[in-house]
C-alpha cells in the first residue's frame, strides 16, 4: 500500500471512529454535568471511552469488507450533484 493510499484510509478511519466518539463524549459531558461527582464523572468517562471503542469496532469491521475511503465517500456523495448536466426550471 502506498503511503498516500494509507494516509487517506487512515483518515477516513478516523472520520468513522470520530462519531460514536463524539455521541459518546457529549452523553459522557451531559451525565458528569448532571451528577458533578466522582462516581459522575467516572460514568461520563466511561460513556466516553465506551464510545471510542465502538468507534474502533465499527470503523475496523468497515475497513475488512469494504474500504474505509469508499465508505466515507459513499456517505457523503451528493445525489443532486450527479445530474449537474440537466437543468430543470
């Protein structure tokens, strides 16, 4: 694998890691806000920590059956810009 192919699957990795991690990281915030305690904030961090994981889980059960880059890719295409060449008024 080249090192650009690789940088760029490594980051399509990290987009896909990025968001049960930041689902989790804001519950974790809302519970450590919630219950501004030690046993709060330990919940808060393993709700976050819970949500890297499946994070790292889905984003690597991704990466074996298809690429990373083409899932990111597939994600964020945009249909209506497909048919640039119709116009339609």
């Amino acid at each position: 694998m080249k090192i650009g192919e690789w940088i760029t699957s490594f980051l399509a990795w990290t987009q896909i890691v990025a968001s049960p991690f930041i689902i989790g990281a804001i519950v974790g915030f809302i519970v450590y806000i919630k219950y501004p305690t030690t046993k709060g904030l330990v919940i808060g961090i393993f709700i976050s920590a819970l949500g890297l994981i499946i994070g790292v889980v889905i984003a690597s059960r991704i990466a074996k059956k298809h690429s990373t880059v083409d899932f990111i890719s597939s994600v964020t295409a945009s249909p209506e810009l497909d048919n640039l060449d119709k116009e339609e008024n």
